[in-house]
C-alpha cells in the first residue's frame, strides 16, 4: 500500500511557494495514495511564536488544506501537537540522529546564522519530522525542495533504526515535483519564496486579494531582455514567474514559453496575476467560509482520533523492539 504523509509548519500565513511545492501537491496525491496530512505545529515552536497568533495561524491554516481541495473523508487532516506519539517517538529518534548529521542540515544553518541564541529544539528539529513520518509508516513524503534533506536523513535514521532492533519502520521516498518546487522571491529570485522575508512584496500569501496580487507582480523584478524565456542560469526571475504561472494554470513551461513568445513582461506579469487570482479566489472563499466553523473543529478531532491510532501502533513496535519493559 502506499502511504503519504507530509505538512506545512503554521509559522505564517501559508504563501504560494508552500502551495506549489506542497499543499497542490497534497490534493493531488489524494488520488493514488492513502494520505495523512498534519499541521507540525510542534515545529513551529522551535522559533518563537506569539501564543494568540500560532493558534490564528493553525486555524487558519487547517482551513487552507481543506479550502484547497484535500478532503477529510479520503485523507486524515490532524494537528501534531493533538498526537502525542510524535513527541515520544522524535525523542527515541534523537538517540539515532548523530550531532554531526544534524550540524550539517542546511536548514538549521540558515535559521541559526547570525542569531545569538538558537533554541535546542532547531537542531534535534529533523529526529521530530523523521518520527513524524516514520510513525504513519510512509512509504511517499510529498516535499517542497527545501525539505529533501530532511527526507535524506528521516531515511537514514529508519534504515539504522531497523538494522539495530529489526524491522520497525518503512523507508520512505521524497516526491519532489518537476515544476514548482523552488518558487523565489518575487523581489530576489536568489532568496526562497518565505513569509519571513520583512518586505511584503516578495510574496503573495494564499490570503491575498486579487488588488494586492496584481500589485505584487507588477513590482516583480525580471531582467532587461524582454523575453519570456526559461533559463534559470541566464534568467532565474523571470523563470520563476513562468513555474509560478504553470503550476496555477496548469500549462507545461515549454506552452508558457510559446503562449507569450514575442510578448514583453507588461502584459505576462498582468495575465500571470489573472491566473493566480482565478485559482485562488474559489479557495478564499471556501476558507472565508469554513475558517471559524464548528465542521473545522469537528475534522481536526476526527482526523486526531484516526492518526492516533495509527501512530501509536508504530510507537508500540519501536518501544517494544528498543527492548522497553510493556507490562
Ligand atoms: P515548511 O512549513 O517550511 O514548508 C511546507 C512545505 O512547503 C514547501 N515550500 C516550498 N515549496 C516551493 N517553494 C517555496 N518557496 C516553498 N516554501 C515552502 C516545503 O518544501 C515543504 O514541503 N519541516 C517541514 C514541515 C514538516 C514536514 C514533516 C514535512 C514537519 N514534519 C513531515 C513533511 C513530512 C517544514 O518546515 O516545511
């Protein structure tokens, strides 16, 4: 059987390069996998998060993964921090994970460079994603770029895991998708897609209404060509506006290419707002509509109830196998 698992921290409002790189996949996936998808808002608190606003974000959130398409009847929607095991098996995970493999992961370089205190929690970070997928037995992790090392590592972790104590968990594959992957900021195509750049006009939330999205790619930075042609070497802004307008309109890069050849980057910037604004607008409003619902809470806690008992099945296998005492 294949089994998907994967998720979106709810450390900010969720932008377009999540979308593309994991929550459009997310909806897609539903139709050849049994799926389990989560808000990793444990992850979340590895940096500071404001009490009153985590709660918003994970609503919110929780919101999205519906209003985008994954349904809760095919797929199990929960929030981490409603299941207890990933706490108690990311610590058994920690007693895998070597210091010198988590000091290499790039994402805890990028996110501790400069900061004079760094929680704990940053570092041992990938043992937690690792449990988190190791617990539902995921043979498929859907993942934006970023995450692929992650990935590398939770695969590591599981195969020493097994050879220690025998056949505990399943060895899971990163689906990292052709298009759409790696969306750049809007203002620097050398900087990811991310809600934590201070200048607003980088990226266009999933919440953005049709004037500030216009707004936001009228100011995007290209080049002084004037073409639009993909070439990530010569040309990376530009390239990151035509994956951004294949994964909203569905077309491939090469038809991008040809729909706007001989075209300037007035009229490609204006018809790519178009595109975003029509697949957003029927997800905004499904979100407007269900984001302070009672059906809300009703799928999260039906979601945790499924999840959990999955989960604690494999945590079972892993304590009974490491050799803890079960009376
Ligand atoms: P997070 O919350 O930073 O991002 C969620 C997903 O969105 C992808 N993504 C992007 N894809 C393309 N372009 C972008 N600009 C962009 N920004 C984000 C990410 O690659 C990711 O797939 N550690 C994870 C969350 C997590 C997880 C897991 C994921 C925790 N446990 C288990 C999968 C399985 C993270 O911080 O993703």
């Amino acid at each position: 059987m294949k089994r998907i698992l994967s998720g979106i921290k709810p450390s900010g409002v969720l932008n377009i390069g999540g979308y593309s790189g994991a929550l459009s996949q997310f909806v897609r996936n539903q139709e050849q996998f049994e799926c389990f998808f989560f808000i990793p808002d444990l992850h979340a608190i590895t940096v500071y998060q404001d009490p009153k606003e985590l709660n918003e974000r994970t609503r919110e959130l929780a919101a999205l993964y519906i209003a985008a398409g994954i349904d809760p009847k095919r797929s199990t929607v929960f929030l981490q921090s409603q299941v207890s095991a990933h706490a108690e098996l990311s610590w058994m995970m920690e007693t895998q994970a070597h210091f010198g493999e988590l000091s290499r992961m790039t994402q805890f370089k990028d996110k501790s460079d400069g900061k004079d205190v760094v929680s704990s929690a940053l570092f041992t970070y990938p043992a937690l994603m690792a449990a988190d997928i190791l617990l539902y037995q995921a043979t498929h992790v859907p993942v934006g770029d970023d995450q692929k090392q992650h990935v590398e590592l939770t695969r590591d972790l599981a195969n020493r895991f097994n050879n220690r104590y025998g056949e505990t968990f399943v060895v899971p594959e990163p689906i990292i998708q052709e298009t759409g992957a790696r969306i750049m900021g809007l203002d620097d195509p050398s900087k990811k897609m991310s809600k934590s750049n201070p200048n607003v006009s980088s990226y266009i939330l999933m919440t953005d209404e049709p004037a500030v999205i216009r707004k936001k790619f009228s100011r995007a930075v290209t080049d002084s060509e004037m073409s639009v042609r993909y070439d990530w070497d010569t040309k990376p802004a530009v390239s990151n506006l035509i994956e951004i307008y294949s994964v909203f309109s569905g077309m491939s890069i090469a038809e991008v290419e040809k729909h706007f050849a001989g075209q300037g980057y007035g009229n490609f910037k204006k018809e790519l707002a178009e595109v975003v604004i029509a697949k957003l607008e029927p997800i905004q409003q499904r979100f407007h509509e269900i984001v302070n619902s009672s059906e809300l809470n009703e799928i999260l806690r039906d979601g945790a109830e499924r999840a959990a008992a999955v989960a604690n099945e494999t945590l079972m296998r892993a304590k009974r196998n490491m050799g803890f005492l079960i009376v």
